[in-house]
C-alpha cells in the first residue's frame, strides 16, 4: 500500500471542468479535496479515482449528493490523491485518514455517533465485531469489565463495512461476539470463518498472532502484514511444516489477489448509479398509538428490499401531515442513503406541500408527486409532474402500494408487542 498522495493541483482546472490535467489514474484509492491553507475538508474513496472525481463536477452534484458537498466543491481549491492495490484497502485507508484529520465536511455528512466501528477486545481469546461510535465511546459501562485493545473507524457506509469484513474473515478467520468458548465449534469455525478457539482447534498465542495480522491491515500496514506472513511461511518451511508453510503462502496469495467484487459493485451503487430512484413514504398508527412511517425504494421499474427504511414516529403521533414531514427530515439526515430522483408520498396537496417544504429547507430541487386514495383506499389517481406521471406510473404506484402495505405490517408488528402480557 501507498503511504503518501501521488500529488496534487489547482481545483481551478477542476472547477473549469479541465479534468485532463490532473492525469488520474482509472484505479482504486482515496482522494483529498484541500482547502486554501493545504487543510483537508474532506476524504473519500474510490473504485475509480478519475470517474469519482469526475462525479463531484456534474450538473446534477446537488441532486446526487446534496447541498454539503456542493459547498465543500465550492471552498476546496487543491486536490491530493493516492493509488492503492484494491478497493478494500481504500476503504480501510479512507477510515484511518477520516480518524486522524476529522475532515469537517466528512463529519458533517452525518451524526459521528452513528457511524460504525470494528472494535477488538482484550482477552485471551479477542473477539472482533462492528459497533456504533457511540457504543463504544460509553463501552465501560455497557462491557461489564470487559476492556477493548483496539477500535477502528470510522467507516460511514455499513453496506462496505459487511463486505470488507467478508473478505478479510476469508484471509484471516476470527472469533466474534457470537461465538462462545463451549468446547463445541460455533457455526462460523463449521464453515471456516472462526478459526475454532470455540473448540480448542487453535491455541491462544497462535490466535494472538492473527488477530495482530488483522490488527495490522486494519491500521494500513500492508507492508508490515506482508512481512510478518512471509517470515512465518519461510519459517515452517525452514521446520520442515509444509502444510503450515502452505497455510501463509495461501494468506499472502489472497492478500496480493483481493477479490473485492462486491465492494466495487457497492461503490459503483453508491457513486455512479444511473438508475431512476423512486422513494415512496407512508405513514400508519391506530388513533395516534404506536405510529410509524416507512420509505420503500423503487429502481427502474424494480423493488430494492434491502434500502427499505422504518421510522417510528417520535413527536405528533396523530397527525399525518407532520408525521410525513418527521419522517422526510429525519431521512434528509442520511447523505450516505442514495439520493432520490422522485418522492411519492400518500394523500393529497397537503402532503405534497410538507414533502416540497422539507426539500426546500434541506437544499434538494426533487420532484414530488402523491397517490390519492378512494374511500377504500385504492389509487385512483396521481397528482404530480405529468412527464413522471407518464414515464413512470407503474413504479410510482408500486412503490406507493409497497409502502402502505410495509407501514402497516410494521405498524401491526408494534402494535402485537404492545398487546402482550
């Protein structure tokens, strides 16, 4: 891995759309937009340095991204970039450079306590899982006794976070919080993940050795890493323990041959999507009690499950219209969610008039369009921009639709808690 930024330039060029200037590389890394003293405003990562970059100076940057960065665009004037080997080590990279310069316009994207970390305990046998910040700057009172050695972060998206983690638990298979010293192998040391400490497979100076390689690539010492598997491999050859040997030549293999597939496809989702993103928003309560609001997702004319978001109501829970706009400000706090290119709300003019006004006040020019029922609550219309209407009618009312029917399911899932004795 690299240690330094390969260089940097006048955001001038940049802002003038002269992107041949900067001769960035088409390959993974972290960049740097720098302000007028050389301070770093924020860090990002990428699958591509020169199409991410090229990403913060399109016409729709606000829509895409939203207004924070519109304004970081606007005060940045010099950028700095470094290549590394893999998107999984640029992940790693960008959360130890976030740690170390807390770049205002990355702490700002989003509440620092609800970003996630991966901690490591000090005990025999470490453990190592994620947790919000939050959690564990007050983990002395919630471990009972239990100390951490290391936690490593911030990481803003959760979705790279899980498959980084898939990746690195490949290399080098850990224990984590769920598994337990029974004697007995847990599900993850059945399938390769857990090194068996559960049941007594590995013994605990052997384990200490791979939880400080982990340790290691956590901290962006690649190099370091690499030393420390190939003394162990030309040791248990020098003893004659080929198959041990063989063990870290396969580690160092797959270190130098990261497959990072869903990671890149992450990225791309995440950066480079051109799909047309409906959100839809309902909300359901029973006479004020247990109210809640959802989003569902809509892309391209398909449901996108896994961006479905729940909201449970926290202020009026008797009024729709200010539970709607609850619900939108609350998920306007979310930067690192995609950006929508339509909303779709449930009701009428009143709906749409707190969707527009929520819009307005977070700084997003985006579409509203609302879905209005009949007496049994069936679509009968859409009010709205005709040229969505008419492009995409089928995905509006499906997401619509999807909405009422995920609000009441978890309207109804509260409700059942409640009734229980």
């Amino acid at each position: 891995m690299n240690s330094q930024p390969a260089r940097h330039r006048n955001a001038q060029a940049l802002a003038g759309g002269d992107l041949q200037q900067l001769d960035l590389p088409d390959s993974p890394g972290v960049y740097y937009f720098l302000g007028p003293k050389k301070e770093i405003l924020y860090v990002g990562k990428a699958t591509s340095l020169r199409d991410r970059v090229k990403s913060y100076f399109a016409k729709d940057l606000l829509t895409a991204r939203g207004p924070l960065l519109v304004k970081m665009i606007d005060e940045a004037v010099s950028l700095d970039w470094m290549t590394t080997d893999s998107v999984l080590e640029a992940l790693i990279f960008e959360a130890n450079q976030i740690k170390k310069h807390k770049p205002p316009y990355n702490t700002a994207e989003k509440d620092n306590k609800s970003f996630n970390m991966v901690v490591v305990t000090d005990e025999d046998f470490p453990q190592i899982f994620v947790m919000r910040s939050r959690s564990v700057a007050h983990w002395n009172s919630i471990s009972k006794g239990l100390k951490l050695s290391a936690a490593y972060g911030p990481f803003p998206h959760s979705g790279e976070l899980r498959e980084a983690l898939k990746i690195i638990r490949r290399i080098f298979p850990y224990r984590d919080n769920k598994c337990k010293l029974t004697g007995k192998p847990c599900f993850n040391a059945q399938i390769g993940l857990c090194p068996g400490v559960c049941a007594g497979w590995m013994g605990k100076r052997e384990y200490r050795k791979q939880v400080k390689r982990i340790k290691l690539f956590f901290e962006a010492k690649k190099t370091e890493l690499v030393k420390d598997l190939e003394k162990e491999m030309h040791s248990c050859a020098k003893e004659r323990k080929f198959e041990e040997a063989e063990k870290f030549k396969r580690m160092l293999y797959a270190l130098e041959h990261i497959q990072d597939i869903a990671l890149i496809k992450h990225d791309m989702e995440r950066s480079e999507s051109g799909e047309f993103r409906i959100e839809a928003y309902d909300i359901a309560h029973l006479s004020g009690k247990e109210a809640v609001g959802v989003m569902t997702v809509v892309e391209d004319g398909e449901l996108v499950k896994n961006q479905y978001r729940k909201f449970k109501i926290k202020i009026d829970k008797n009024d729709d219209v200010r539970n709607l706009r609850e619900v939108l400000e609350r998920r306007f706090n979310h930067p690192e969610w995609k950006w929508p290119q339509l909303i779709v709300v449930d009701g009428g003019v009143a709906q749409i008039n707190a969707a527009q006004e929520v819009l307005k006040e977070k700084g997003f020019n985006i579409d509203v369009v609302s879905v209005v029922k009949d007496n049994h609550h069936k679509a009968k219309g859409v009010v709205g921009s005709k040229q969505y209407v008419e492009r995409w009618g089928k995905s509006i009312l499906l997401a619509n639709f999807e909405a009422h029917r995920f609000a009441i399911t978890y309207h109804r899932k509260l409700r059942g808690k409640g009734f229980r004795i």
